[in-house]
C-alpha cells in the first residue's frame, strides 16, 4: 500500500490510498478526517468503497463529472 501511494502522489488516488493506511494503523475516522481535510462522512464512504469493491475497482471508482448546463461551446 505504501508504494502505491507513492505511486499516485500527484493522483486523484492518493488520498483515498491515505485513508486506508491511516485507518489500518488504529486511527479514528474523526481523526483521519481532520488530518486530511476531509468530511468524517467521506472517510467512512471510502472505508466502505474498499470493503465492497476491492483494491483495484476502489481506486478506479470515481465520480462522474457533471457537466450540467454548459455548452459545447
């Protein structure tokens, strides 16, 4: 797991790998949360993601982007 962060330093990945590694070494959502700048709720969605999906389809799981009312132009 440390490799593979150091792998998606400059990635999108990078901190939902952080996340597992923080919450592998007994740290407390809150806590991880609070770190990273993130919600407490995200941290938990993430823990989940990885429970249900397994590694490779976690990290390749995102959010579509939402073009909403913009133009092609």
């Amino acid at each position: 797991m440390r490799q593979l962060q150091r792998q998606r330093r400059d990635d999108v990945g990078y901190v939902k790998v952080t996340v597992l590694l923080l919450l592998d070494k007994d740290r407390s959502p809150a806590s991880v949360a609070e770190d990273l700048g993130l919600d407490q709720a995200t941290v938990y969605r993430y823990a989940a993601a990885f429970a249900a999906l397994g590694l490779d389809k976690y990290l390749y799981h995102e959010q579509p982007g939402y073009w909403g009312l913009l133009t092609s132009a």
